[in-house]
C-alpha cells in the first residue's frame, strides 16, 4: 500500500466568519435612518446588494443590471 500524503483527508481549519457590517447599509439624516440600498422586490424587507453593474437580492438571486448610460 502506497503511504497517504498530507492533503488527502483530515478536517480544514476553518476560518472566522466575519462580523456582519449592517451599519454601512444605513444613513442618519437628521433624526432619522434611511436606507441606501433599495429592497428587492421578490422578498420583502431584504435589502439588496448594490455592485458597479448591477443590484442583486442574496436571498432569492434576483438580479437587476444597470445600463451603460446610468454608470456614466
């Protein structure tokens, strides 16, 4: 039998999981908190991601992309 190497099998460390940063998602105007990203429109309450070509909803994948005269 042929000696196993030290990648075949056993556990991965895992690494933390970082913290979530909600506080970047929000804007104090006034006495008042307002939301920067928009909702999605498939699942209620759930913000969604705003990346340079495109908003994306993480919880159910529904993606909105963004036309070239509005990145401009």
């Amino acid at each position: 039998m042929a000696k196993k190497g030290k990648g075949s099998g056993g556990k991965k460390a895992r690494t933390p999981k970082k913290p979530t940063q909600i506080w970047k998602c929000y804007e104090v105007q006034g006495d008042k908190l307002v939301r920067k990203n928009p909702f999605s429109p498939k699942s209620k309450g759930d913000f969604m991601a705003v990346h340079k070509n495109r908003t994306v909803c993480g919880k159910t994948g529904y993606t909105e992309f963004k036309s070239k005269k509005q990145e401009e």
